[in-house]
C-alpha cells in the first residue's frame, strides 16, 4: 500500500541556517504530493503541493521537488526564520482514492 | 465561513461519558474527513464522508466511535464510553470534491483537543 516516510525530528536549527526535512514515499501510479506545517496551537495548513513529477512546489521561501526517480518530496528553504518553528507533515494523495497518507511529521524548532 | 471550524476546542470529560465533537466545513466543499493525531504522532485517518454519506467506515478505532453528516454540512463525530486512550487532538478536514481524486488540497480545522480523565 501507499506510505510516507519523514525524517524523524526534532530539528533545532540557527535562525538564517538552511532547512532540509526529507520525505520518501512508495505508492503506485503517479500521486499528488503535500507539505502541510502546523504552527503552535493551530490546525494544519497547506504549504505547498506538486501533481506530477519535476513538479516543484513553493511557498514562503520553501521548496519540494517531485522526483519520481528518487520518490522524494524533500522540503528545503535557504533560510529559516524563528516563525517557521512548527511540525510540517508530508502527504500523498491518489486518483482512485479518497484516502491521504500523512508522515508522522517533523518539528522544526529555530532559535535566535 | 472562511474556514473549517470545529467546536469544542477543548473537551475534558470522564472514563465512560459520551463526547460529541462538530464540524463545520468550508461552504461548498462535499468532501469531509475526520483525523486523530495522538500526542507526538501523525494523522491517524477516521472517516471520510461523500456528500452525507460515508463509503468507508473501517479507519473508526471501535464500535463506540461514529459519525454522521447532514446537508451536506456539518459533521459530528460522536465517541461512547469514552477511554483514556481515545485522548487525543481530533482533526476535521473538507475538499471542494467529492471523488476518487485525492488529490486536492484538503483546509484543516484547528482541532479539538480531547482528554479522558
């Protein structure tokens, strides 16, 4: 079956450092996929997306590449601020099912 | 509304006692789904509601947990006999269609946050 894998967190970074949180997924045919970020106290919310491969997605300063090579959707950005300390969640979806796959989320802490 | 919206957003009840928690969808969007996220855990998928119906009940945890939708609206998740380890933050989340397309951008409520004592 479909599944997502996330590195696990948390990740504590220096404000102005460089952000990579991997994300490997297994499904079959060609599905859409997600970067969801919760902040504190909040629901999550769509960060950025891609539909098909080399698709890339971005948001905010971040970036997902769609390999299918690889069958990575790696979020990166080039330089973190305190207000992204969050959890981001990666997420698959298909056609031919209502069901998302979500990873178990990665926490990203930045510090001043 | 602007947004998903769930009520309550925090619920505090005792071992045994039945909660309902509700949600309100974006106006329009037919597609509704339920999550739990357990402390430090992902999305755990409950239930998924085409329009007012429900094609796949088998992400319910037990038999004490249940859903409904009415008008193609608002959706109440309903858990019996509550058990300290249905705890949990329960997630509410609508699309703008209804089909075997998971593809569309799912709108997230801010949750209710449930603790069985």
């Amino acid at each position: 079956g479909n599944s997502v894998t996330q590195m696990e967190g948390p990740v504590t970074l220096s404000e102005e450092a460089f952000l990579t949180i991997n994300c490997t997924y297994t499904a079959t045919g060609y599905p859409s996929l997600f970067w969801y970020v919760q902040y504190p106290g909040e629901g999550l919310q769509l960060l950025l997306k891609a539909t098909k491969a080399d698709d890339k997605g971005s948001n905010k300063g971040f970036e997902a590449t769609y390999r299918k090579e690889t069958t990575s959707f790696h979020l990166e950005k080039g330089s973190v601020q305190v207000s992204d300390s969050a959890v981001y969640f990666c997420a698959l979806g298909s056609s031919g099912t209502y069901k998302y796959i979500f990873g178990t989320g990665t926490r990203l802490k930045v510090l001043a | 509304g602007a947004g998903v919206s769930q009520s309550p957003s925090n619920k505090v009840t005792e071992k045994g006692k039945d909660v309902e928690l509700r949600c309100d969808p974006i106006s329009g969007h037919t597609a509704l789904y339920w999550y739990r996220q357990r402390l430090g855990q992902g999305l755990e998928f409950l239930i998924y509601f085409q329009g007012n119906s429900a094609p796949d009940k088998s992400g319910l945890p037990s038999d004490r947990f249940s859903a409904e939708r009415t008008g193609e609206s608002v959706s109440t998740l309903t858990i019996q006999r509550t058990q300290q380890e249905d705890s949990a933050v329960y997630l509410c989340a609508s699309s703008s269609r209804a089909s075997l397309q998971a593809t569309d951008t799912q709108y997230f409520g801010p949750g209710t946050r449930l603790t069985v004592l």
